[in-house]
DNA sequence: TTCATACTTCGATGGTAGTCGAAGCATTGA
DNA sequence: TCAATGCTTCGACTACCATCGAAGTATGAA
C-alpha cells in the first residue's frame, strides 16, 4: 500500500469536468486567458480562476502576465503527452463525450497536439520521415540521422536552436485517434510552425482541429510521401 | 469546446484516494477480493464495494466470482499500461506520496507491472531482446523475430498458444522509474510468468516488489546479457 | 486622477460523493 | 437446518468542493 507516485492527486486535478475542458481546449496550444478557458468551460470567471490556481500549483499549467492579461499554457510537454495518453485510453474505453460529429472526421485527420502536429497526418508525417531514414528508431526513442538534419536544414528549421534546448528534439506522442505514434519534441513543433508558417494549414479557431489548403495538402503529400 | 474522448471520468475514477490505493494494488498483478482491497485502501468493505462497483461500470475492472469469493482484476492490458504511464507523469512531477523508504530501492530494481516485469530489469530484459534480434522495433511496435520464436521456444514458452489470443504478443509499457519501455503484452507476461515458475524470482506480499534469488539473478544475466 | 478591464480573494450556499452502521443476500460447511 | 463467512444494498451523516455574488487588487487608458 502507498507504493509509487500519487496518481490520485492527478487524478483528481484531470477529474472535475470543468478542470478537464479547460485542460482539453490548453491542447490546442494556444496560452489562453482565465476568461477564455472560462468560457470553454461553461463557468463564470471566479470559478474558472479557482481551477486555474489548482491546475497551476499542482504542476500541469504555468501563466506568464502580459499587461493585464494572464495567459495560461501546459506547463511543460509532459503534460501534453500524458493528456493525449489518457484520451487515447478513454476513446480505446469508448468513452466520448457526444456522439461524433460533424468536426471529429476534421480531428481525426489533422489536430494540434498542443505544439506539434497529430492526428492521421501527424502519424503519417512520423511514418515518413521514418521511411526515409531521417529519423531514427533506436529502442523506445527517435533520433534525427544525418540525413535527416540536412533535411530539416533545407526546409528552414534551425538545427542549432533545436539542440539548444534541453527538451529533446525528437520524441513520440500515442496518438489517440490514430493509436499509434506521431512526432512530438521540439523538432515536432518546429514541423507544425512550418506548415502554418508558409500558409499550407491553419488553426481552425476554438477546436484543435487544423484545416489544410489545397496546395497545402499537395504540398505535404509530396513533403512526406507515404 | 468538448472535443474528443471523455477524460474527466477517467480521472474521477482515479481521483479518489481509496480508489486510486486500490488500482495500485492490483498492478501487483493478483486477483483480489474486495477485502483485501479494502485492507489496502484503509477503508471499511462496505466503502470498498461501492468503489468497485464503480471502478467496475467505469471499464476499470472485472471481477469474476469464486464460491463466496469475489476475485478483482485490471480490466485490460491497456489500464496497467495507462496507470503505470500516469505513474510515470506523477513521479515526473516528484509527487510521491512518501518520502523513498527501504522499499522503493526493491521497486526500482524489479516490480509487477500488472502481469510482467518492470523495473531495471524489466527495461535490462527487452533491451538485451532487442540486441540480440529476437525482438524487432517497427514504428510504435514490437514484433518477435523468427530467431525470437526459436528462443522463446527454447525456454519452453509456447508461441502457438501465445498467438492464438487476440492481445498482442509484444508491447511496449513505459516504466515509470526508469522512463524507458520493458516488455508488456502476452509475452511479457509469459516471460514473468517463467522466471517465478522456475524458482528465480518471487513476487514479495503486500507488494509490487521482485525478489530474485541469487541463482535467480545469474541464470536472469546469463539469459538477457546486457 | 478617474474610469475601465482583467483577474483574484472572500464568503456563503448547495450539491455531491465518500464514509460507515445496520440489515439483507448468497455461498459454504457442519 | 443452522451458523459462519463474504459481500452488497440501504440509509444517514458528514465533509468537502465546485459554484457564484460581492468586494478587493492590479494594470492600462484617458
């Protein structure tokens, strides 16, 4: 008894329904405000700053101030990964909150996973760069191969900056509606900035769900073929 | 808003202390009665019944009735695996419910993730796997290689009957002490399953723990070398 | 300074869920 | 048939927590 870490009080956080919309709409990777998360909620503001404070002492969110704003984001990319995880073993349950509608054939095909790329084709994006042997399978994590930093060089990602940082530049994510694995990391999030950058995809607004252009869909078809 | 799977219920499910207590208890793998489960969970049995009866509904658990007997069990592969990834997140987050005591050492080196083997040693097993080929990693999945069968066979694991089940021979399980995968899936479970039946290992009472004789821990080095 | 916006803190309320005692049901053994 | 064990169900209690109104704090604009 009282083995191990506490999952209850993890548990617990993730399990207030209020908490978990707020968590769920802090995927979509944009840092949003008390008032916002409030309304994706359906709770007044007060109530909304309470959870916040709880999510944010607990370790699963962090806030920055800007002016009057306070912008709340996943506190690191744990959170995201762990997240995804549990959706994953909630939809494998056949638990879901509505019956699939019209905007779920959209999430399944492409979301964000709160910085990086999911959905079908985040796993085929991972499938390919696998392919072409520019990223690397060494046991349970990724490696980019030499191969495949040129490859990221030529697409305008800063191979240097990556490595700066201390999150890895490669890591996998269970996809949940996928059931298999898509690139997280900051390699991951370099991948979607691109996509959204050079105006191939873009953010639908209040959903996770991205929207690819027609030359958008052309041109990752040809940047990762299948 | 109220996009993809339910994970609130989830997490209530997990958010109660005394559930949560439970849970963990049956990662060690055994069957238990709602007794012993109360024991565990420090809470009369009439509380215990009601939590079950939950966790049950909830997709959690299975119980299957013996004379007088009600014997508990993790529901599916996939709720061991989700429970030690959410312990994996917790200890992430250095929420550990005691400060480390004599017995985390034990848990470190060797545990019960449900039905195979965890730990140092559990990562040292697929590791070594894979080295020598018997194991191969494609994308998010393992899979036995032919020289994997042969082996497996050798040691007088059945691969017939490990194939005629629907759960998938090998899969990955991410270990929450040393935040890399050991081996889960029907296999895992054999393998575990073979080290106790030869006298090698023990699983210790009242706990996740793994014992290993000192011929167990030769015979264990000489099959999986590092 | 004054007002407005964004958010937090306080305080009160209401509902829900965990808890246990007591009673009821089922199985086993004598 | 009777008693004992294992467990569930019922009912009542309690404690906690989510919720929101009202008041307080901080930042920015006028």
């Amino acid at each position: 008894m009282k083995e191990g870490p506490d999952i209850a009080l993890i548990g617990s956080l993730i399990g207030d329904p209020a908490r978990a919309n707020m968590l769920t709409a802090l995927m979509g990777g944009r840092a949003l405000t008390p008032t916002e998360l409030a309304g994706h909620a359906g709770i007044t503001l007060q109530t909304a700053s309470s959870h916040l404070s709880k999510l944010e002492s607990g370790g699963l969110l962090t806030q920055r101030k800007q002016g009057r704003h306070r912008y709340y984001q996943l506190a690191e990319d744990e959170v995201g990964l762990m997240l995804e995880n549990l959706m994953g073993f909630a939809a494998s349950l056949g638990m879901n909150r509505h019956r699939p509608g019209p905007k779920d054939p959209a999430l399944r095909k492409a979301r964000v996973c709160y910085n990086h790329l999911a959905g079908d084709y985040g796993v085929r994006m991972l499938d390919s760069l696998i392919t072409a042997r520019q990223i690397e399978v060494t046991g349970d994590d990724l490696a980019l191969t030499d191969a495949g930093q040129i490859r990221i060089e030529a697409l305008g990602i800063n191979y240097a900056s990556l490595k700066k940082s201390r999150r890895p530049i490669c890591r996998t994510c269970l996809d949940w509606s996928e059931r298999r694995s898509h690139l997280a990391g900051s390699l991951g999030e370099a991948l979607l900035t691109l996509l959204i950058d050079k105006g191939w995809a873009k953010r639908e607004n209040n959903s996770r769900a991205i929207r690819f252009t027609d030359s958008g869909e052309k041109a990752f078809s040809e940047l990762f073929p299948q």
